[in-house]
C-alpha cells in the first residue's frame, strides 16, 4: 500500500499533471487509488469536477492533517496513495516527503528549473529520503540537454527516473477535460510514456503492476 508523493519547490514542473497521470494509471490497472491535493489552489480537485464520477477519488488536505488523511485512507482500502504538492511551499512538501514511500520531483531540463532542484534535495536530505527526477516537458531531440541536466540531478544527490514524459499536447489537451493523456488518446507516445512511468513506479514500490490499460 505504497504513498507516492509528487514535490517541486519550482511552479510549472508538471507536479498536478504528473500525479493526475500516476494515479489515473493506478485505478486503470485496478488498484484502489486516491489522490490527495495539498495544494491551496486545489488544482487536482478542480480536475476531478471536471472528471465527474470516474476514478481517482482525489481529496483534498492542509499539511498539517496530510499523515492523518493518509493513514485513513490506507485504512480504508486504498492501495495507491498519490501526494500532490503546491510550489513554494516547504511545509507541504516536507510532510508529504516525510510521509512518502517514493518521492518524484518532476522537472523541466532548463536551467531555471534545475537549479530549483538545490531546495529540494536539501530537504529530502534533512528528511533522510531519496527523491527520483523525472524530466517532463523534454523536447524533441534534445538529447545533449537531457545530458547536461541529468549530470546536474545527480550532483545533487538525486536520482534520475529513467521514465522522462515529453513536450506532448496530449497531456494539455487531456487535463482540461478531466482526462488522463491514455483516456485522451490511448496510441500517443503520451500514453505510452504514462503506461512506462507506471510500470517503473510498480518495480520501485513492490507492486503488481495489475490490468492493461
């Protein structure tokens, strides 16, 4: 029953869409799963109005209440807890890393961005937990970019996710309509990034991986 928390101090990482994905995937392949917003703007609960009554249930929950709103849900069934944290906002991402599992830090390989890493390995570092970088909006053929960033994420004593998600549209398009990029369309190389992440995600936490999807 593995908590997945999604944390970024840099707005604009993808922190909502990463999480939204995860989860999405997780009640695909039949595991009870919920998302829990932390987030003031409640971003991912907008999502789920939109969504309607199709899976992930998400919840929403201040910083200070996020362990007892995870050890409840635990306790009632739920098999995939997914975290999803506001930028700029170290309470919030500390008790979600405190709380975690697995950490993924979601980060655009740009200069900006990577240096924003810095605040977040510092506190996965005071926390005593490893945080997996996953890099989202890469663009096509960028392959020296990718390069460079990840040599700096693992100077920093980060790990590098071997899943990155692309610049795709299917992701955009998919939120504004409560969906996930594999509801959206199932054959974009969106999809299949989303199907690869949680295949990974399954291996790191010691999870089935479940049904096709």
């Amino acid at each position: 029953m593995p908590t997945v928390a999604i944390v970024s101090q840099k707005g604009g990482s993808g922190k909502t869409t990463l999480a939204l994905h995860l989860a999405t995937a997780g009640a695909y392949s039949g595991k009870k799963t919920i998302v829990v917003d932390t987030d003031p703007q409640a971003t991912a609960a907008a999502w789920a109005d939109w969504r309607g009554d199709f899976l992930p249930e998400v919840v929403t929950s201040p910083p200070a209440r996020l362990a007892r709103t995870v050890e409840k849900q635990l306790a009632s069934g739920v098999e995939l807890v997914v975290i999803d944290t506001p930028p700029h906002a170290d309470a919030s991402a500390r008790e979600a890393i405190k709380t975690a599992d697995l950490v993924l830090v979601p980060s655009r390989p740009r200069a900006f961005d990577l240096h924003a890493l810095e605040a977040t390995a510092e506190m996965l570092q005071f926390v005593g937990k490893d945080g997996n970088v996953l890099m989202n909006g890469v663009p096509a053929r960028a392959t020296r970019m990718l390069a460079d960033a990840k040599a700096k994420v693992e100077a920093l004593g980060l790990s590098v996710c071997p899943v990155m998600f692309g610049e795709r549209a299917a992701f955009h398009r998919a939120s504004g309509d409560g969906e996930s990029a594999t509801e959206f369309d199932p054959e974009s190389k969106a999809a299949d990034e989303v199907r690869e992440l949680w295949k990974w995600v399954c291996k790191a936490t010691g999870m089935k991986v479940g049904k096709k999807f």
